[in-house]
C-alpha cells in the first residue's frame, strides 16, 4: 500500500532560486520528508540515511506545495528552471506528477526533475515525469557489486530493472535527459568500470552526460573526490556528449531576498552551504551574510564544518 503521510502545515516546500551549474538560478521544490530515499548514497552530502524505502506515497499538500511555488515565481525574480530536488528521491512522492502538469498551466518557467532513477522502470513513475522539460537521472554504477558500495541501495532496487528503467524513459520522454555520474574516487572511476558505464551510455543515449564528484562533505569520510585531471580522464575515457560539470559561472544577481537569516536557514537545512553560496543565490552582499551566519551560529542555530578547506554551514 502506498505512504499516506503528509507534511505538516507551516512547511516551505520550495527554496531558493538558489545558483545551480547547470540550470542557472533555479527554483527548488522539496516534496518529502527530509532523506526518504531509495538509496544511501556514501556520497550524499544530506548524511547517511537510517532507513531506505521505494514505496511511494503522499508525503505533501499538493495544494500548499503549488501555492507556495506560484506565489514564488511572481515575486522572486529571475529563475531559469523550477527544479524538483530537495530531501531526497523526489519520484517517491506519487503526486509529483499532478504538480508538474499544474507547473505547466501556470508558468512557462521549464521544470526540471533530479532523479536516482530507481524507480524509471516502473511505468507509472515515466508517465509522471513526462511532461517535465528536462529529467536529470544519476547514473553511478554499471554493476551490482559497485552499486551495493556507492549507492546501498534498498533491497528491492535492482541494477537490471535500473537500466531497463532509463532505456524505456529515453524511448518515450520528449524532453531532455542529462545523465550525471558521481565519481567517487577509487570506488567508481577504475577504467573496467568506465568499460560497463559506457556500454549502458549507448543504450540509453542521454542528451548530455555531467560528470561529478565528491565536493560537499559527504555521508561517509571514505568518499573522496576525483582532481581534475583523474576527472579528464573519465571525460575522455566516456567520450561522445561528456562533460566535467563546471563550477557555476558568475551571473548577474538575483534579486536579494527579504529576510535574510530565515532565508540562510532554509537553504543550510537542504545542504551545507558556505558563505559564497549563500550570497551568490540570494544577492546579498558577502559581508552582510558573514553577519547574519555569526548571529545565527551565537544563537545556536548553525554549526561550521571544514570540508577540503572550505568552511560549511549546517543546521545546529
């Protein structure tokens, strides 16, 4: 039976526009409870997950969550694409489609889904991606034993039904798929499994393929990042549309957001963030946020963390 559990009221269910590489300033729409997930990704920069899940269920008010969204595309400026994203396997909530069709009637702002792909080979979860313009699937592992190490998936997922998934998505979505794989260095960039990778790239011919790494903290310390020349090589061991996906390019600024602590606050509880983050994406001047994260962290309400040498703020 599917979850019926829905959010409780006074919940913001979209953030942002937050500056994303790939999708310009982009308007976030979170429609789980924080980390339901089909898998426990050792490179999720959310944490690791107590308990995995693939059933899907109504976790939202579908009419508070499109309210929210219209009343933020009139009053937040520049956004480039209404992004699902958020806590974790948007697909899980089985009203995601209902919304998108919704999004659809009222704007012309292009919707974009970030998915797993676990849940692809179920025809139900394809037809509610749709009529979405583009589906970003991940794509990390092209065999069992290096799925079960990067993305500790739930015992149902399973990698077969994963690829066939993907492949039926491509014959029948109009839109465009960017495939992104996540390189965790020394786990999933070995030359035999890029070997695997590509065979599957050529089954599914997705319309770019984003190459990523381990750059937020992540759910475990053992996921580390690829440099840039172990990152080239992968490009050029994948070949075809591949790219290496970008830092995000400077921009003119979205407009700044009213409220800039409550605002902090919403964007550190989807990931950590660091000060540049937070001033690109809401157009506040540097120093202005540094005050707001020293008020914040005084009153208990954030926590620092050092990654790689960049500081991090987190919910306290």
């Amino acid at each position: 039976m599917p979850v019926r559990r829905v959010a409780s009221e006074g919940r913001s269910y979209v953030y942002g526009p937050v500056p994303s590489r790939r999708l310009g300033f982009s308007l976030g729409v979170d429609i789980l409870p924080f980390k339901t997930c089909t898998l426990d990704c050792i490179y999720c920069q959310l944490g690791p997950s107590a308990k995995t899940t693939a059933r899907r269920g109504d976790f939202v008010p579908v009419r508070e969550v499109l309210a929210q969204i219209r009343k933020a595309v009139r009053s937040s400026g520049r956004i480039d694409h209404i992004t699902f994203s958020g806590s974790g396997e948007p697909t899980l909530n089985r009203s995601i489609g209902r919304i998108i069709r919704e999004i659809k009637k009222t704007t012309p702002i292009p919707v974009a889904v970030l998915t797993n792909g676990t849940l692809l080979h179920r025809r139900d979860v394809r037809e509610d991606l749709l009529q979405a313009d583009i589906v970003v699937p991940s794509f990390d592992a092209a065999t069992a034993g290096i799925l079960a190490r990067v993305n500790r998936p739930h015992p149902s997922i399973r990698l077969e039904r994963m690829m066939r998934g993907l492949a039926e998505f491509r014959k029948e979505f109009k839109g465009r798929i960017w495939l992104e794989i996540m390189l965790v260095a020394g786990v999933n960039d070995s030359p035999a499994h890029l070997r695997e990778i590509r065979k599957v790239l050529a089954v599914i011919r997705p319309d770019r393929i984003h190459l990523n790494t381990v750059v937020r903290p992540p759910a475990e310390r053992t996921a580390l990042p690829l440099g840039r020349k172990e990152m080239e090589r992968v490009r050029r061991a994948l070949g075809g549309n591949c790219e290496i996906v970008a830092d995000f390019p400077e921009r003119k600024k979205a407009p700044a957001a009213v409220g800039l602590s409550k605002a902090v606050l919403s964007m550190v509880r989807r990931r950590p963030v660091t000060a540049e983050d937070i001033a690109s994406s809401l157009g506040r001047d540097r120093d202005e946020v540094l005050k707001s994260l020293a008020a914040l962290l005084e009153a208990g309400k954030l926590r620092r963390i050092v990654h790689r040498r960049k500081t991090y703020f987190e919910p306290a």
